[in-house]
C-alpha cells in the first residue's frame, strides 16, 4: 500500500503533519477515479497511530470508514465492512464502481444518508478506545444527501478534541460548500500511466473496451456519420450499469482533456501511451478548438442526469445528437 510516485509532495505533506503532531481536524483529498488516495491515508493514519499493525489490516476499533451504500432498511456502511475491508486491502486504488460490485448494489442508486450520519455521531460519542485519536475517513462525501451533510456538519466544524476526518472526493464541487470550507483541501496527482496500468491491471480490458467505445463515437462525428454515432451510443446504454457509464464518461473526458492539450500545443502534459497518440492527434487537427469544451460540459450534463437515473437510452442518445451539433 505504499504510495505512488506520482503522489510522493502530498505524502511529504501529510508525513510531516503526523510527526509534528499538528494534524487539522478535517481533511479533503481529491483523486481521480480509481486514484492514489487511500495508500495515502493509511500510511498517515500508520505514523498517525504509531504505527499500529491494525491500521493496514483495516480493523483498528478507533477508525471507522463510511461510503455511499444502498438497500432497504435503512443501510450504513457497517453492514458491508467486511467486503469493503477486502477490496481496499486487494487494491486500495480501487474504482468506484468497483466498490459497488465488491458490496452487491452496482444496479441500484448509492447514497450517505441520514442514518449513517447519526451512526458516526454516535461512534463519536464514545471514548477512544486506545485514548488517541478517532478518525472518521468518508469516501465520497458528494453522495452524503442533504440530511446527512447537515447532521454531520456541526461536528465537522467543531469537533471534539482529537477527533480526525479524513475525506476522499472525486467532484469536490459537489461536496456541501459549509463542510468544504471546514476542510484543508489536498489535490492527489493522477496516477501516471504506469502507475495507472500496474495497479488496475484487471480492469484493464474495461478501460480499453471504454476506449475503444469513445474512439469509435469520436471517429463517426468526425465523417459526420450520425448513424454510426448513434450506433455506438446504443452500444454504451447497453453496458449494463450506471456505474459502467459513468466510467465511460471518465474515460471520454480524459480523451477530451488530450485533444485539447495537444491542439494547444502542449503535447507533454498529454497523458497519451505511443500506440493512442496517432488517433488523437488526428482528431486534435479535425476537430475544433472549442469542441472539447463544449462535450465536456455534455459529458458532465449525462453524469449528473444518470445520478438521477434518467433512461440511458435516450441520454446516450441526446448525448451523440448533443455532440453532433456542435461539429456542424
């Protein structure tokens, strides 16, 4: 679980933090999906605890981990522990929508409600159980609903004494802005694309699948083949799961962010392997200088409409018509 290089400056930071003993109470760090995050945290919350080996096993009793969860009965991230406990151990630079298989509700809608809320409160009302800190790491905030940030929030501000919070966001724009501004705010580097492939090894056929999807799309808007267009965007309706759309939308936002860089002339920050680089600079020099800005903003309208679970086939469809329009 040692951090990646790519993150080493964040992990100087936080190691400083814990040797010096001056730790803020509240802490967000934005990753990337799939990012470099939770080895940071652990190897913090090691020297933070001094080294305990029950830290890296995930079962220290004074660390509690909250992610968005789903089901009837009112669900908190304790019933699914342990297969959330499996997952960070066999890669903690997991996807998101990884966590949502690994624990059964990848088809259904995932939240932080109000009841796992009032169960942090009450885990913060009881006395360490070592007499040091207590941590709360939350994965996601952005899906805590509105009930549950307010509930969480007075504590957020002031926070009983030696009480830590650590949070792991990938749209911290949509993280409540009272909690936010609580928070010191670290931005975790992507993974290089080494890194990148070494440790999501087996998702490695979905990315390229992905790839291949948003490759497809790009290359029909550009020969104005709205047929085959519309054609590959059935073929991402019919990926299965939300979760594997968003995915989607990740990937072809990252390809968006190639295009623009290369047609700024700014090839090296391009996160591009040698056998992408021909098709994305042949799109870079079709394409207009401002499509890129342009499909992302679509590409954020479909994220936001699948979180509200509108039928994918007709997103994926207004969302080729959407990026159709803007090339004529």
């Amino acid at each position: 679980m040692e951090p990646r290089s790519s993150s080493a400056p964040v992990a100087a930071v936080l190691r400083q933090m814990a040797e010096s003993g001056r730790i803020p109470h509240a802490m967000l760090l934005h990753e990337n999906d799939g990012g470099g995050a939770y080895p940071l945290i652990l190897d913090f919350l090691d020297a933070v605890y001094g080294h305990n080996p029950r830290v890296k096993r995930l079962i220290h009793p004074d660390i509690h981990f909250v992610f968005p969860v789903a089901g009837p009965d009112k669900p908190v991230s304790e019933r699914f522990i342990g297969a959330w406990r499996e997952l960070l151990l066999e890669n903690p630079c997991f996807y998101e929508n990884e966590l949502y298989t690994a624990i059964g509700i990848d088809s259904k809608q995932s939240l932080i409600s109000v009841f796992e809320a009032r169960s942090i409160l009450d885990k913060l009302s009881l006395s360490a159980v070592e007499g040091g800190y207590r941590t709360v790491v939350v994965y996601l905030p952005e899906k805590m609903n509105p009930q549950a940030a307010n509930a969480l929030l007075k504590m957020v501000e002031e926070p009983p004494e030696n009480t830590l919070f650590l949070l792991v966001t990938h749209q911290p724009e949509r993280v409540l802005p009272t909690i936010f501004s609580r928070c010191l705010f670290l931005r975790v580097p992507p993974l290089s694309r080494e890194e990148d492939r070494a440790v999501h090894a087996k998702e490695g056929a979905e990315t390229n699948e992905l790839s291949d999807l948003f490759h497809d799309l790009l290359d029909a808007l550009v020969r104005k083949d709205l047929l085959g267009a519309l054609e590959t965007g059935d073929a991402v309706a019919d990926l299965g799961s939300r979760e594997k759309q968003k995915r989607f939308c990740r990937v072809a936002s990252e390809g968006l962010r190639n295009i623009f860089l290369l047609q700024q002339g700014l090839p090296d920050l391009a996160d591009l392997l040698g056998d992408e680089r021909p098709f994305y600079e042949e799109m870079a020099a079709k394409l207009r200088k401002n499509f890129s800005r342009q499909a992302l903003s679509a590409l954020d309208r479909v994220l936001l409409l699948l979180e509200r679970n509108v039928n994918q086939k007709i997103l994926f469809t207004d969302l080729v018509n959407r990026l159709y329009m803007i090339l004529l």
